[in-house]
C-alpha cells in the first residue's frame, strides 16, 4: 500500500498580523460605536434621576410658600431672576455639597470662576462649575468644537450646586427664564453636550393664577405657558431632540440644539 504524506501549511508570520490588524480596526470602530451609546443610556438614566429630585425639592420650596423670583407686571417669573429666599431654600431641599455663583448671590468665596482661563485651569476650586462670569462652557448637540464659550451663562449663573451624587445644577434668570440646567455628571466628566449629558428646566410661576410648575424643555408647556408665546419657533432647539434643530451658539439657551432632548428622554 503506498502512503502519501501531505504537507500541512499554517499561516505566516505576516498573515497573523494582517488579521490580527483587521480584528483591531473593528473592534475599534465597534468600540467607537458601543460605548458612547451606553453612556448615552446610563446619561438619560442619571436625567430621570435628577429631574425627580428637582422636581420633589421645588414642590417643597413651593409648599413652604417661599417667592420663587421678583415677579414681572404680569405677575409671573418670565424674563426674571429668582430671589435669593428661593436660591437658599433650594440648596437646602436639594443638600447640596457645594455651591459656587458668578453673580451677586455667592460672591467672595463662594465665586464659581474668573474670566482668565489659564488661571480657571490651575487654580480654580470649583471646576465641577462649568460656567464663569456671563460665559458657558457647554455646547450644543453634536458640536466638537472647543470653543468655551458657545453658550452664554446667562440663563444659569445666579447659582450652581453640586449634589451628592456628583450632578451639577445651575439656576439663572432672564431671556424667557427662570432656568434650571442639569449636568448629570458634572462638567469635569464631559462630554457637556446639551441633549447628552447637559439637559434644561424651565420654571413657571405666577401669583395672579397662582400657577407654579417646572417643565423639561421640549414639552408643550415650555413654550406655550410664556407671556405672548415667544418660544414657539421651529428654528428653536428647545422644540425638538436633534443636533440639526436649533443653533450652535447663543446668549440664551433656549434656542440650542439638544436642549429639546430634555422632555424626549423622560418619557423614554
């Protein structure tokens, strides 16, 4: 009987590279594609979570009859700035660990920042804060860029609290407000991106109605309770869930991409 003996060939030294390479780059692009959703899910988890708790301390502000702001000729808060009985008792219901302002609120030691960003790096005590001054650190849905100034503070420099659980929360006044802005993860975590990980609350009260009530920005009542209805633009991030729906940089925040996000996630 004869036998044949077949030679049996493994892979080269250059093959297994060549697939090993091919194995990294997709496990890189799945990477790439995985992780950022389930930061994106735990994110809206953290929303719900904060939202709730807000929600419960401003219906105990309410319930101890406290002046939520200095009240317009129309006998509501839109377009003004909150009082500072409400800013103390807030903290309070909320047990803040820490609390910073760029306004007259919490001056001195308490001042979240300085307009000098090389020192803001260095030295600053509250780098959980992402604003300073009339200025914002945050940016729009989508938006790479590093400018640190997208998005003026205006709508949430009257106060910025840091909760136990490490979210940042900032109220602030004017342009349609009052306002509150939630980072769930604090500003040094990132990606501090309206719509991600940065979401809005808009506050209603009028003492002629005697109606007072938060709203997620992106419901209904945001922009249909506000005096003359100035709100209801399409243009405005705060009527959709889209980094294609609203603008990449403003004074105010109503009118930025992602901030429409804060009504979808809740109800998800």
């Amino acid at each position: 009987m004869e036998y044949r003996y077949f030679e049996r060939k493994g892979f080269t030294f250059s093959e297994v590279l060549i697939t090993l390479g091919i194995i990294g780059v997709v496990a890189v692009l799945t990477l790439t594609t995985v992780i950022p959703e389930i930061q994106n899910k735990q994110n809206i988890a953290k929303w719900k979570k904060e939202y709730s708790v807000i929600n419960n301390a401003f219906n105990e502000v309410l319930a101890d009859d406290v002046p939520i702001c200095e009240y317009n000729q129309f006998k509501n808060c839109v377009g003004q700035s909150y009082t500072y009985e409400f800013l103390d008792a807030i903290q309070t219901k909320l047990r803040v660990v820490d609390y910073c302002s760029t306004g007259s609120y919490a001056s001195g030691e308490h001042r979240c920042d300085y307009s000098d960003n090389d020192y803001w790096n260095k030295h600053a005590k509250y780098k959980w804060a992402g604003i300073v001054d009339t200025l914002s650190r945050y940016k729009a849905l989508g938006n790479s860029s590093d400018n640190n100034s997208l998005v003026y503070g205006y709508n949430f420099n009257s106060l910025a609290v840091l909760l136990p659980d490490g979210a940042s929360v900032y109220f602030g006044g004017l342009w349609l407000g009052p306002w509150i802005v939630v980072d769930v993860n604090n500003f040094q975590k990132g990606p501090n991106e309206f719509g991600r990980d940065v979401f809005v609350i808009h506050v209603y009260s009028n003492i002629g109605t005697n109606l007072h009530f938060m709203s997620p920005a992106g419901s209904k009542s945001v922009y249909v309770d506000v005096h003359t209805n100035p709100l209801n633009n399409p243009d405005y991030g705060i009527t959709a869930c889209s980094k294609d729906i609203g603008l990449t940089t403003s004074t105010s925040i109503y009118p930025i991409a992602g901030v429409g996000c804060s009504a979808k996630y809740l109800l998800e």
